[in-house]
C-alpha cells in the first residue's frame, strides 16, 4: 500500500504540469486580452499606452517564455500579481475568499452526503415502494431545476416577498456590532439560502448513484446466500450490500473535491457571495490571467486528491484492494 502511495505521489507531478500546460494555452488562446478593457474602451488611451501594458503584464513575450515565466514563479508558491488596477499578490486574494468558499462548500458536501445515501440506499431496498417513488420525483426536479432559477426564486419568496432571509453577502451592515451569538446567527442567515441551493442541486445524481449501486448488489448471488442463512435484513443491507455498493460512489465523493473550489460559481455571484467563485467569475470577465491560473491550479490539485482520497478509501471499502 506504501509502495502504490509513493507512485501516485509521483504521477502526480508530470499531471499537473501537463494540466497547467493546457489551461495557460487555452485562456491565452481566447479572445481579448486585459489590456483591451484598458485601452479600447478609453478613447484618451493610445497605441503606445496598450503597448506599455503588454509589457508591463508581459504580454509581449512569446507564448512558451510567459508560460515557463509563470511556472518558475509558481513552483515558489508566487501566482504573480493580479492585473487588475489594484495590482495585489494572486496568493493573497485567494486567501482572503478561499475559506468562505471551503468552508461552505464543505457544509455543503456533508449535508449532501448525509441525505443522499440513506436516500439511494432506502429506495433501493424499498423499490416500488410510496417511498421509492416520492423520492424519485425529487430527485428529478433536483436535476431537471437550473440553479440560477431555483436561486432567484428563492430570493424573491424569501427576501423580497416575505423578507425572512437575506439575499446577499455574508454579514449585515450592523454585524460588527453584534454578540458573538448574534454574529453566528446572523451568518446562519445568510448562508441558508446558498446552502439550499448547493444541496438541491449536488444531492440528487448522488442518491441516484447510490440506489443504482445498490439495486445492482441485492440482486448478487451473495446477497442471497446470506440471506438464505437467516440473517436479518438489516445486517444483510448493512454489512454485506453497503460495502460493495460504495465502491462507485467513492469515486464521486473524490471528484466531488475540486467542485469545493469551481462549483461554487453560480451561486456565490447570485447571492454576492465574497467566495473563490466570484473571484473566478470576475477574473474570467476581466480576463486577469494570473488569477485564473491561480485558481485553476488549486483546482487541478484537488482533483488530484480528490482521485487519490477515493484509491484510499476504496481500500478501506474493500479488503481485496489493499492487495
């Protein structure tokens, strides 16, 4: 196992190159640059003012020297500075969202996890059932509802019309001046909203991933033998069906990783959420390629991990693996 550790270590390395690779040709490769939101929307800006900034930014340069320009900074952990008129570290504008967005996120995962296995489990066992039924219906407008709509609409019902929740931001105007008690409660409050949207849209392909799964082991021969020695049904499903039946949903969990980072897109810019996916949105827009490539090598490196973790984990699942 320590030995099959070290390799994957090792793969992981000439991966990540090869994906950064990609993703800085491809951002490079798409139209416009930072220095037109600069220049061409400015009419006192001129040709030598464009040209001042591609070279300030290094724009200048051919395509393989910004690239392993930008690869010597970053094996020091230096993303660069932002092209935005601010000109701040890359490293430190993803410090100060990276923990909104993971920390979210995370609350996230877990509710997912919590509600959506028991779900798939349940109604593999109960097939046909009322209960297989109902939760088929919802699962389905979990994946047929688009989320920016979901979203709006539950801004309009419960902020504007019947002004329960927040709708935008993390904090309230007052909140510096709140107990500690109030301030957790006021950030439950504004959370709630993209919390639910996160959920309903994350739960629904997992649970329909776990009921496939299981319905696929109840029906092994295995199954039925122990059931055959009179074993309940409960150690039956739990002990022996479960198992096996994770396997396939490991996988998701571990790709469920990097959409800590990149999955929060939508709804962090909905709700104004100050989080990685705003800043990822706002770095496409303004076309501020070290950010983008900040982030997308975070990215990259959870999906990584993410692969690694579910390995792990299926060892763990199942015995034969470790082998």
């Amino acid at each position: 196992m320590g030995t099959y550790l070290i390799k994957r270590f090792g793969a992981m390395i000439p991966l990540l190159f090869g994906i950064t690779l990609i993703s800085f040709i491809v951002i490079h490769l798409a139209p416009g640059e930072p220095t037109d939101l600069a220049t061409e929307f400015n009419p006192k800006a001129s040709v030598q003012a464009k040209q001042q900034l591609r070279e300030l930014y290094g724009l200048n340069k051919p395509l393989h020297v910004q690239y392993f320009d930008w690869l010597q900074r970053v094996v020091k952990f230096d993303f660069g500075r932002s092209f935005s008129p601010d000109r701040r570290l890359v490293i430190d504008k993803i410090n100060e969202r990276i923990w909104i967005t993971i920390g979210i996120n995370t609350i996230s995962l877990f509710i997912i996890v919590l509600i959506a296995i028991p779900l798939g489990v349940f109604s593999a066992t109960y097939q046909y059932s009322m209960f297989d039924k109902i939760s088929t219906v919802i699962v389905f407008l979990g994946f047929a509802v688009p989320t920016f709509w979901l979203a709006l609409l539950l801004m309009i019902l419960f902020g504007v019309n019947l002004g329960w929740l927040p709708i935008s931001g993390l904090k309230s105007i007052d909140y510096d001046n709140m107990t500690f008690i109030g301030k957790m409660l006021d950030l439950g409050r504004h959370i709630v909203l993209p919390l639910f949207v996160s959920v309903f849209g994350g739960f629904a392909g997992l649970s329909r991933y776990s009921r496939s799964n299981m319905l696929e082991v109840i029906r092994q021969d295995y199954i039925t033998t122990a059931r055959s020695k009179g074993l309940e049904e409960r150690t039956v499903i739990g002990k022996h069906a479960l198992r096996n039946a994770l396997l396939p949903v490991i996988t998701i969990l571990g790709f469920s990783l990097p959409g800590l980072i990149g999955g929060s897109v939508i709804f962090e810019t909905i709700f104004a959420i100050p989080g990685m996916g705003q800043l990822f949105y706002m770095a496409v827009m303004s076309r501020d390629y070290p950010v983008i490539m900040g982030e997308l090598v975070i990215g990259a490196f959870l999906t990584l991990v993410g692969n690694l973790i579910a390995d792990i984990s299926y060892a763990l699942a199942d015995p034969r693996i470790r082998l």
